[in-house]
C-alpha cells in the first residue's frame, strides 16, 4: 500500500508548474488577442488572419524539434528554458510597438524562445521520476493543470485587458507574465539542476569554433533564425513546405533509431508514430479555438450577461477554466485505474478523446435551432469546450507522459519536439480548416457579415467536423488493442 509520503510529488514540478503557468500567460495572452488583432486592427481579412495565425502557431510547435536536440546536445534543459523565456518577453515587447511589420517581428521572436523553452520544461517533468514511478502520469496532469491555470488568466486577464484598452495594452501584459515566469525558474534551480545539466558543462563555454564557444554559437543561431521565421509568416504557403519537410526528416531519425535499438525499440517508435498521427487529428480540430471559434463568437454567439458582454477573445477561458475544475479529478482517476489494474491502454485513451472533441462539435446542432436573430445561446461554448477539455484530458498529458516512457533517454527532448512536431502540423491544418468558415468581407475595414449566412456556414462545418471526428475516435478505439502490443507493456 502507498503511503502518502511515497505519492508526494518532487518539489521541483512545483517549480516547473508555476514557471509553464508564466509562460503559458504569456502565449495564451497573445495568442487570445491575434486574431481579432489581425481581423479587426490590421484589417487583414479572415483568410489571411487565418493563414498567419495557422502559420504562427504552427511555427510555434515545430520549433521545439530544433530547440529539444540544442537541449539534448548542447545546453542542457536549464539554459534552454531560460534562454527561451527572455526571448518570449523581447518578443511581447516588440509586439507592443503596435505596426503590422513590427507584429510579425514579434511573433518571430517569440516563436524561437517557445522552441527552446516548451520541449525542455516538460522533459524535466519527466526526469523527475524513476522509470516505472506510477506518480509519473500524475505528475504531468498536475503540470498540465499549471499550463491551464496560465491559459485560464491569459484568456480572462489579458483578454479583457485588450478588449477594454487595446491589444497592445494585453501584449505588454503577456510579456510581464513571461519575466515573473523567468524570475521564479532561476529561483528555484536547485530543485531541478540534477535534471538540467549541460551534456558538457565544462567545455559549454569555451571557444570551439575561433572565439566562439557552443554556448555563444547557439545565441548567434537562434538570432539568425529570426528574420527567416519573419519571412515564413510573411509567405505562409511556404510555412507548410518548411513543415512537411521537417516532418519527413523527423519521422526517419525516429524510424532509424528504433532500427538501431532492436525490433522491440522499433516497435515503440511505430505505436509512437501512429499516435503522432491521430494527435494532428485531434488538434486540428481542437486549435479551432483560437481561430475561427472566437470569430464564431465575435459574430453568432450572444455573449451578454445580464449588462456586461462578455470580449469574443475571452470565451477562450472555457478551456483552461474546465481543465483546473477537471484536471485534478483526472490526475487522482488514473492513478487510481492504475493502481487497480483496471487503467484504459493508451491508444483507448486517444480515442476516447478524439471521439468527445467530435461530439463537442455536434452541440451546434442542438444550438442552432435556438439562435435568436442568428445568435446562438452562450451555453452553445460552455458544452462545446466541455468535451473537447475532457477528450484533452484523456489525450493531451498522456501524451507527454507517453513520450518519456517510449524513447530512450537520451533522445526524450528530440522526442519531444517530435511530439510538438505533430501539434504544429496541426495547428497549420488548423488554419486551412477554419477557411472553411471565413467571410467574403472578413470584417475587416468596416464590412459587414451577412449573420445569417455566417451561421449556417458555422453550422455546416462543425457538424461535418464532429461527424468526421466521432468516426475517427471510434476506429482509434476498436484498433486499440493493435497499436497497444507495439508498446510492450508500457501504459
């Protein structure tokens, strides 16, 4: 039997929890904001808003491939995620500046320190734990309550924030977040150094190449990724090029390593790999959030409340609010399936969590039918964010969890940014999906949206992508049983 001192978590994921929740603030802040910024302010116009804002969040997830093999190989977790962090904050300033070109300046910054700093924190999540520690799948839950709760007071803090005093005024606050976020992770260093440690400490900083050392390389490197970032956001069909090629690369490193390691290493690297594919689903559908749901609110969704209406940028706090309200009821729930031998095989969980984000996406049928002047009731989000939370839940911190336990340890930060890798794919089809919903006009410049056109397109497109999903989920469940032998015993 465990005692409560043997379920007591490492006091470093306390640490890493409120340094992720800084920094989610931080992204999920500007993130709230973009769209309606890009829409409205620069009046872009809905596919180009679309295209940047499925190209920035794209960017944002494939750059922890490049960012976790700089841990693994050069800096060690620590100075990755610090590095990272004081180049989140730049980039929130930058934004602040307040033109289109100074805009994508910012999130170019912005998308560099994310690399270095997302694939790292959770690495060291899971170099909290022993190999077979049955707290480990607790511990990231609890980790991804600390993302949520950042996410929860980006979506209302900022949010509103930029609703009443302008974006700019939510784009600095992202970036203060991002600082305290950076001052509570060099404070707390010595919970976590054992598990952040160069590869070579001795030699980090000394010159290798002339005067300079790794260490000032990889500086000089990730400055002169910036304006190559700046020109894939400017040229964003080039962005998906970028993507798939990284992609190719990626998989083959992950199929050639499981080559190396034996047929049972292989075998991982292929359940892995199929799970990759089933995450892009997912989220593709999920990241809607950010894109063409808010819009969906800002145009067809009666947000009032009693006097007070609510900012469409702020119905994005559903999300993070029902993963804290959630989260720790899922946390205790798989340690104790766990425990009992009763736990679901991870694939089981995928699917069950793909096949709830669909049925999130069926709620638009209950709630169109109850639209007053082509506005549908704010409760329409409350339910769809529900299920797509709890589909999250069963999806979302097990995948984290499943990368640490799948990969050798030597390549958990690559593999990480694998993961990310697929979220990033996602993220772009994301943005080509929610085209499907866009105006003719946009609303931007002073146009109108014909209400009820724009809500029997919504109406359209959702219910088709809940159909599609909910199919989906159900063959990931019946194949369950497949994918998990190629695990080997790992759950």
């Amino acid at each position: 039997m465990n005692t409560n001192a043997e379920l007591a978590h490492p006091r470093g994921l306390w640490i890493l929890f409120a340094s992720e929740m800084w920094e989610r603030f931080c992204y999920y802040g500007m993130r709230a904001l973009l769209l309606l910024y890009l829409v409205k302010s620069l009046a872009l116009g809905d596919e180009k808003g679309f295209a940047v804002y499925g190209a920035y969040t794209a960017l944002v997830y494939v750059m922890p491939v490049l960012g976790g093999r700089i841990a693994d190989q050069i800096l060690g977790s620590r100075l990755a995620v610090l590095l990272g962090g004081i180049l989140m904050a730049i980039g929130e300033f930058v934004i602040v500046g307040g033109s289109e070109m100074l805009l994508f300046w910012g999130m170019a910054i912005i998308i560099v320190g994310n690399g270095l700093f997302k694939p790292n924190i959770s690495t060291m999540v899971g170099k909290l734990y022993a190999d077979g520690d049955v707290r480990r799948d607790s511990g990231f839950t609890i980790f991804y309550i600390g993302i949520n709760l950042g996410a929860l007071l980006a979506t209302t803090v900022c949010a509103e924030v930029g609703n009443i005093y302008g974006a700019r005024a939510g784009f600095a606050l992202a970036g203060v977040g991002m600082l305290l976020g950076v001052l509570i992770f060099q404070l707390g260093g010595r919970h976590y150094s054992h598990v952040s440690a160069p590869p070579s400490p001795e030699t980090l900083h000394s010159p290798k190449w002339g005067p300079l050392s790794p260490f000032s390389l990889v500086v000089l490197g990730c400055l002169a990724l910036v304006p190559v970032l700046y020109f894939l956001l400017r040229n964003t069909e080039i962005a998906g090029y970028v993507l798939l090629a990284v992609a190719v690369y990626v998989l083959g490193s992950l199929i050639a390593r499981g080559i190396k390691d034996g047929r049972v290493q292989l075998d991982k690297m292929f359940g892995f790999i199929i799970l990759m594919l089933f995450n892009v689903v997912f989220w593709a559908c999920f990241e809607q959030a950010g894109s063409s749901l808010t819009l969906f609110a800002d145009r067809n969704v009666n947000r009032l409340i009693g006097g007070w209406e609510m900012g469409a940028a702020t119905t994005q706090f559903f999300n993070p609010a029902y993963i804290l309200l959630f989260g720790s009821l899922f946390s205790i729930m798989w340690v104790r399936l766990q425990q009992s031998g009763r736990d679901f095989s991870i694939p089981m969980k995928f699917g069950l969590g793909i096949l709830q984000l669909g049925l999130g996406y069926l709620v638009i049928l209950l709630a169109a039918p109850l639209a007053v002047n082509y506005q549908v009731p704010l409760w329409t989000l409350a339910l769809l964010y529900m299920l797509h939370t709890t589909g999250e839940l069963f999806l979302s911190p097990i995948g984290l969890s499943m990368v640490t336990k799948l990969v050798p340890k030597d390549m958990t930060a690559t593999a990480m940014g694998a993961w990310f890798l697929s979220i990033a794919g996602a993220n772009y089809a994301a943005g080509m999906i929610a085209k499907l919903t866009g105006s003719e006009h946009g609303g931007g410049d002073g146009e109108t949206i014909d209400a009820a056109a724009s809500l029997a397109t919504y109406v359209d497109v959702y219910s088709t992508m809940g159909w599609v999903t909910v199919g989906i989920g159900l063959f990931l469940v019946v194949l369950s049983p497949l994918v998990n032998k190629l695990f080997h015993g790992i759950r």
